[in-house]
C-alpha cells in the first residue's frame, strides 16, 4: 500500500510528552487530586465543549479574542477556557440538587488561543477547588484554603514555599478613603508592580489621574511589612474609618487567625498587600503563593473569595471561594529548572520478566504471580537476544529483571536483577516477591 | 448588578453527572487505569486538537462527516475522534525517541458528532491501550491482550462476561477458498448478524452477489460451535489449503494456549467465528468483550491486531495489538440497568467533623489529627442548626459523624456517630479513629 505520508506533527503552543515525562506529570496531578479529595472535594466533570451563549455570558475582554469557537451545524460552540465558568452554570444548573455548602474539585484541560510563545499553553490543565455557599459562606472557609494550598505543595514535595493572602474589601476600603474613583486601574498597576518596577508602576499611577501625594500613600500602605501579627496591628492603627476597610480587617484578621489553627506553619503563610488578583470578580481574600526556590515561576496557585458566582445563570447568591493550580505551565517550568532531574521513579513497571529459551509459560506463572500480589509486572515476549531484552528494562528504567532459563524452570527458581546496583540472586517466587518489595 | 440571565444547560449529547455518579465514573476509569499500569503499559496524554491534516490523513467514511472540525486564525484544526490516530501520529512522530514494543494507555475524552440519540454521546471517554512493535510483534502479545481485559472487568467486579476472539486471517482465508469477491461486504453482514438476524443477513449476502450454496457454508461456518478445543480440532480438519486461512488456524490455536497461561478461566474466553470487527484495519486477532448479565450493552471492550500503525505518518512499519473501552457508554448503560445500586460507598469523605457552640478550633483540631492519618475528614464550619448540618452528612452519605461540643472539648473527646447504623459513642481522639478505620 502506498500513502502520502503526512509528516507527523502537534499544533504549536501544546504539551505532549514522553511516556517517562508523562509519570511524572500524572504524579503531580494525583498528587493534586488525592489532597483535594482529603478535604472532603467532590468530582465533578464539565464537558470541553459548551454553548459559546454560556461561556460567553460574562463576555468582554481577552477571554472572547482567546476563545476557541466554531459552528456544528447550527449550534455556536466553545471549547472552555477555565473551569469557573463551568462551575458557575453547573451550581446554577443543578442547584435543587446539590448540597451547600456545595466543594468541588475539577482537573481538567481548558483551552486560550494565546499569542504563542515559549512557556505559554494553548491546552493546559487546571486544578481546581472551590467552595460555594447558598447565600452565605463563613469567613473560615477562607481560612481552610490555606491549609490545602499547603497541604498540596508539602505533599508535591515543597518545603520552602509562600502563600501570600490579602483582601480586595480591604483594599478597596482604603482606596475610597483616598476618594480615588479608577480603584480597578490601580488595582491592575499594583497587580503588576513586581513585573514593571516601582517606577513603571509610579507613572502608571499618576497617569491614572493620582496626584504625587496619593501614589506616595498608595506605596507605603502596600509596602506595609513585618509579621503578619505586625501587619494586622499597623492596619487596625490606621485612623480609616471607611467601612469596607474595617470589615477587610476583621476579615484578614479572622483568616490569619484561623490559618494557623489549620496547621499552616507561619514560615509558609505571609499578609502581603501588594497582591490583588487582578481579575474583577474577587471580593475579599486573594490567595497568592510562590515556591521560593524558583522565584521565576510566579505564583503558582491563586484564588480568592468572590460574591456572587453564577449571576449570569441564575438569581441565587452564590458566594464562594476558590483556587486554581495551573498545572500544565507548573510542571513545564519545573521541568526546565531541573526539578525532576533527582526522581529516580521514572518507572511505574516494578518488574520486567525475561524468559530465555523455551519457557515462557515458566515466565508467565511468576509475573501472574507478582501481579496478584500488586507488584506492577510486565513480561518481555519478543524474539530477541538477552542484551536486548536488558536494554528494554534499562531504557525504560524498570528497576527489577527476573530471568528465567531452563535452569530456573527446573528448580523452581528465578534469578532476579537489581538494574541499578546490579546485584544478582536466584531464589523462589516469594524470595522475588520479597526482594522487591523491601 | 443586573444581568441578562442565560439559561444553565448543556449541548444534547453530552454526560455530566452529579457528584454522587462522579465518584462512581471516577472509580470505574481508576480501576481500568490501574490494571492498565499492573500490566507495564505507560501513559501519555495526546492533545484534544490537532491538525486536521493529521486527524484525516487517512480519510473518508463516517468519521470525516462526524468530526468537529474549525479554523483558528489561518489553521485547519479537529477535535480527536478516537486515541488510535493520535497515538499512530505520536508513535511516528516520537519514533526515536520510544523503547520498543511501546506499551501505552491512553484514558481521555474524544468527540463524535453523531446524531443525538438515547446513550450515544457526542463526548466520551475511550480507555485504551495498545502494544506498538518495531517491525514485528510477537503473537504472544495478541494472547496477553485477554489476560488484561479479564483482569479489568473482574477488577470492576464482574464475573460472569465472555471474552470472545477470532482471527481476521483466518476468516479471509475462507473467504479467499470460496473465492468470494466482495471479503469487505461479507465482513460487514457478519458483524452484524446478532442485530439485523440471520434471515436478513441471508438476503444481504446474497445481494453481495454470493450464490445460496456459498451463504449456505459461510452459515455454516461461522456457526461452528463447541469448546474452544473442539473447534479449533474443526477448523484443523476442514479440507482448506488457503495459506491465509492455516496461518490464522495456527494463530488462533496459539493465542488459545496462552491465554489459558496467562490466566484467563475457560469460562470467560470463547472462539467466536461470528466475531468480524467491521474496522478495515485488522489483521489478525480480533475481540469482543460481553457482560453476560448485561446482554443489551453489546461488546463492552474491542478491539484486534494490525499490521501498520501508522502507515500514514511514517514508512516505518508498526504492527500492533490493542483494545478500547468506551467508558461514557458502559457507565450509563450499567446505570441504566441499575448496576450502582448496589453501591453503597458514594461518598469519598470519610468523616464530617461538626463543632457545636464555640469549638471550632477544637474541631479543627481533630479533622487534622485524622487527615496525618489519612482518613479523608471534612470540618462543617457553616453557621446552622445541628439538624441542618447532620442533614448534610446524610445528603452527601458520608459514614461517620464527629460532634464536638462543650464537654467533648473539656474532657479531650469527641462523641462519633455512624450514620448507617445510628451508634454513637463518645471516645478520645484515637478511639475515633479506630472506629473510623474498622
């Protein structure tokens, strides 16, 4: 048969990796998911696909030119872009149905039809909690997020990491007791002080309309440093007496409070003012954190509180709070700082069976055999001569080979290998048994 | 704020399940996922999009019409409408990259735009995987293949389903003897015989041109029955010299033999002549997998052996064996049939820690203690009545209840309730844990 070969490719901006890669990544993301699950996090499972009326239902600014869109028929189709608005349509979709205070957790893929470049997805996954109340949600419900976000990166391996947390009724409180009117621009200058320098951010500031004396004000408040305990005393010392400010306070001072009951060592929680979630929906605490040893990285989990997830959908107040873990970007950019290098695991398979000569059937019986006792078993079948069959386990990286030759089928035996020390040892079924699980 | 509200719904077609039936799907494609890995097959996770170039290299049939397929900015792009052809694009395109034979799985969502109908879906998981050999794959591997698919429906609790094989080679062979023209027209009759039933089955294949005498043998033939043994004794004895025919006698004995080896009860496995897979591509060994309880569900698991891969990417030659499971389907036919009513463990959270009064921090303290060791806890931290809280445990059926009052906080204990059987006890915090745990 002869056919156009049509060279083999993937579209540019997509992740696609090597099996051995592949591990890692889904270590990550069970990882993920079992700490979620811990929490008491329910699954849920969105389709890729929605009517673009829903996912556009918000509309306006980037998300629209990003979005992957296309006709079946006659329906106008989208392919989503986060997991939030899904959640929001499925709360509001199901809400006779589902029990409040309503936690789910979502990992999966969404899609943005981003300006390529290196590090940035057009498909990545998100991994997602969020905890929606009926009405009303307590304040410690945004404390308990920490301890998750904590939770996840201790158990991902990570000791030396941040979360930072403010709150936007805070900012937004002293921002109206400066009478600025463009509060959202200069939350945005703010957002990215890290990114464009404090002088960037001065003239942006001042190009929004601030005089010198406000934007000096602006940057001592969100320079306010110290202990948390120090931050919080400072901001009840500030004579403000706009509302929303107080209610900020109490409110940070609530979750730091509750944060540490949660078990989250102060090394890893930190009040930082500068961080405000750019995105307009949030409405109190905003969760930031950054693993310190790579700086570079950004943060890389984020969320906040927010009023009212599903007005677009329904006429029920559905207040919540929520995080997001980019995942796919999270293991690219550990990936290239070297992060996985040191993990030896890059096997799942435990064993690799060699039958040499005539005895496969012998061969068969011991990889049954290690299977029912759940060692992950695999049996070589290929003609082949035995450097090659040890060649397939060292590529692979499985850590043990157990040979067999018609020796070994005689007595009963098996000679297994150790692949990285080498060591060599003909025993029984369960002396195999014993040395691979020790 | 006032917003338009847009209706929340879903595009027909499409499964989303509540959280309850969530955990079910979850733990059906976990359980498949972790047999998959038992048997040293590696992940990988292909994207969603691809060039369309790629998707319908080979072209043609029902696929081209059912595809999703969109332009974005100047670029032809389809969604995967199975994981055989990524996973030929990959193969290829990673060929030096791959230890060979490759094993690997793919669990992920494809995207068909059938007609709308009851428990067709238009998004759907396929579980999949396929041994890739380089040049040549050893028939020990077609024989492996059912070892694997009993191992999957025993470890979702089946017993009672039929493996069923044939052999492509064979059933061309004795076509080729009868000199029949149309092989491709009479694979297709067959396949569907158990649909359409014998008597127009009949018509069709003498509509193909074939002569009564001749429908009458191939009847015959396909209906050859027995023990495995016995039929394969039958096919031996009939008088066929066609080399086709001999080479996919010999297969299918040897794929007999060792499927016993490999451990599959004589039971479960059955030679099964009316077994055709209508797809063009296989070769060799064919499957069909029946839940014999389940008769209406049709074959829950497929699939067979091919000479290339991916002969549209790459002149390499890639023989393979593989099978999938179409996840989406099998969930809501078992569900349908009432299969998960059975099922009482519809709850991943083990314990809901409720704090009465002012004890949230005493609360939180045991929810900690039980998370180090592992029991999935959650902490109710709503303002509510205790009814309303209990209530929510009992919605979202999760087993045991911890109640934490004023004495209990006093005394370092907590009172634990069972909510299936209505005990309740009050235990310090290791006796809550064990009970949790017996």
């Amino acid at each position: 048969m002869k056919n156009e070969i049509v060279k083999p490719s993937i579209l540019p901006g997509f992740m696609e990796l090597l099996p051995a890669d592949q591990i890692q990544f889904n270590k990550l993301a069970d990882t993920i998911r079992k700490t979620y699950e811990s929490y008491g996090f329910m699954p849920i499972d969105t389709p890729v696909i929605e009517k673009s009326e829903i996912l556009l239902a918000k509309g306006g600014g980037e998300t629209e030119k990003q979005i992957y869109r296309f006709s079946k028929g006659s329906t106008d189709l989208s392919l989503r872009f986060d997991l939030t608005v899904p959640l929001a349509r499925y709360v509001a979709q199901n809400y006779s149905s589902l029990t409040f205070p309503f936690r789910r957790y979502q990992i999966g893929k969404v899609y943005r039809g981003e300006r390529n470049q290196k590090g940035r997805f057009r498909e990545f996954y998100q991994c997602d909690i969020d905890i929606v109340g009926n009405n009303n949600l307590n304040i410690l419900n945004d404390a308990e997020i920490p301890s998750i976000i904590y939770s996840v990166f201790n158990n991902l391996g990570f000791q030396d990491f941040t979360i930072k947390i403010n709150n936007r009724k805070l900012l937004n409180g002293f921002f109206e007791a400066l009478e600025i009117q463009d509060v959202a621009g200069v939350l945005r200058v703010i957002d990215k002080i890290d990114k464009i320098g404090v002088l960037n951010a001065t003239q942006e500031l001042l190009s929004c309309g601030l005089s010198n004396e406000i934007t000096k004000k602006i940057f001592e408040f969100i320079n306010i440093s110290g202990s948390n305990q120090e931050i919080l005393l400072l901001l009840k010392n500030l004579d403000i007496s706009n509302t929303n400010f107080k209610v900020g306070v109490d409110e940070i001072s609530t979750v730091t409070k509750y944060v540490k009951e949660f078990g989250v060592p102060d090394d890893n929680f930190k009040i930082d003012l500068k961080i405000t979630r750019g995105l307009d929906y949030y409405t109190g605490t905003v969760y930031e954190t950054f693993l310190n040893e790579y700086p570079s990285i950004g943060s890389v989990c984020s969320g906040g509180r927010y009023d009212n997830l599903a007005e677009y959908y329904t006429k029920q107040k559905l207040p919540g709070v929520g995080i997001s873990i980019g995942l796919t970007r999270l293991f690219y950019q550990l990936d290239e700082a070297g992060f996985f290098k040191n993990y030896n695991d890059k096997s799942i398979t435990k064993v690799l069976v060699i039958p040499l000569g005539n005895n496969i059937d012998y061969g068969i019986s011991i990889a049954n055999f290690l299977r029912d006792k759940k060692v992950i078993t695999e049996i070589y079948l290929e003609d082949a001569k035995l450097v090659k069959k040890l060649g397939y386990a060292d590529k692979l990286a499985i850590p043990f080979v157990i040979l067999i030759g018609d020796k070994e089928a005689e007595d009963k035996t098996v000679t297994i290998k150790n692949m990285v020390s080498g060591e060599q040892t003909t025993v029984d079924f369960n002396g195999a048994y014993e040395i691979v699980v020790t």
